[in-house]
C-alpha cells in the first residue's frame, strides 16, 4: 500500500470517526441535560463501540504497512 492510499484510507477514517462523535451528541442532546435512558444508552454504547474499532483500524493501518 502506498503512502497516498494509507492517507486516503485514513482520512476516510477519520471522517468516520468524526461522524459517530456527532451521532453520539445528538443522542445525547435528545436527553436535554437529564440522565439517559435505556434505549439512548444502548445507542451511545453502540457507537462507542463502533469508535473503538475505527481507532484499531488506524492504528492497524500503521503496524501493518
């Protein structure tokens, strides 16, 4: 893989990343400063989730290659 593509793959990541922050704060702004609850929490814990294994694709991108 060249640096040109490691780069673009990463951006794209990064994208993603970026994207499922905002998803996580709208989530979080539908509680309006109160607690949140059950379905809410399974929706952040979810993307939390789905965070995570975008940062260990970045970081994999950069072992491997």
């Amino acid at each position: 893989m060249t640096n040109e593509e490691k780069s673009s793959l990463y951006h794209s990541l990064l994208l993603k990343h970026d994207k499922l922050d905002g998803q996580i704060a709208d989530v979080k702004s539908e509680a309006a400063g109160r607690d949140l609850n059950k379905e809410q929490q399974s929706k952040v814990k979810n993307l939390e989730i789905q965070k995570e294994e975008v940062v260990s694709k970045a970081q994999k991108l950069f072992e491997t290659y």
